[in-house]
C-alpha cells in the first residue's frame, strides 16, 4: 500500500479558482462600497447647499431667481415671496456627478418681534 502525501493538481486548481473568485468579489465589494460612500457625500453636501440657500432666502421679504457656486457644487432657484404662500425650488448638481436634489418648499416665516419687550415679571 503506497501512502500518498499533498494534494493533486486537480484539487489544486479547484482550490485556487475558489479562492480568485472570492479576492474577486471582496475586491468588487469595496469598490462599490466606495461608489456609494462618494455617492452619499455628495448628496449630504448637496443637501447642506440647498438648506444654506433656504436659510438665506427666508430672511429676505423677497428674492429673485438666482443661483450660486461652492466648490463642485451648484445651486440654482426659483421662486418668489408671496407671502405665507411662497414657494422656491432649489436644484443642486455636482459638475462630474449625475447626482441632483431637488427641494421644493415654503421658506420658514421668521417672527417679528417688537423693537422692545420685557421679558419676565
């Protein structure tokens, strides 16, 4: 009886196929991971753009359509006060990316305080 030691070629190739395609899949998960972090940070900054531009207008007791740049990001609105009422339409866009938010809304009213008031008893 011949006692055979290691592995044979067979076994071999079947074990380095298994493992190419598992360093394959890891390796197509972290990039996709990766795409959709990038993803998800350029729409957080594009979220944060549109609500400094919100912020903004609802100071104003008007405004005119506009649009402004910060770094890769673009923003551009529409709208007008009319009121209670008003609406604005805020587009933000990364200019190699495919990524747009769009924001519709009313701006908040802010309350209009007395020139002066006392507070307390």
């Amino acid at each position: 009886m011949v006692m055979r030691r290691g592995f044979g070629l067979v076994e071999v190739v079947v074990a380095m196929t298994l493992l190419g395609i598992g360093v394959l899949s890891i390796a197509a998960g972290a990039a996709f991971a990766s795409r959709i972090v990038s993803i998800a940070e350029t729409e957080e900054s594009a979220a944060r753009l549109a609500a400094a531009v919100l912020d903004s207008l609802a100071v104003l007791p008007s405004w005119t359509d506009g649009a402004v740049d910060a770094g890769r990001l673009h923003a551009r609105w529409e709208g007008g006060s009319a009121g209670r009422d008003a609406r604005i339409a805020i587009s933000v866009g990364a200019d190699s990316s495919m990524v747009f938010t769009y924001f519709t809304t009313t701006p908040p009213q802010l309350p209009v305080l007395p020139a002066h008031m006392e507070i307390g008893p």
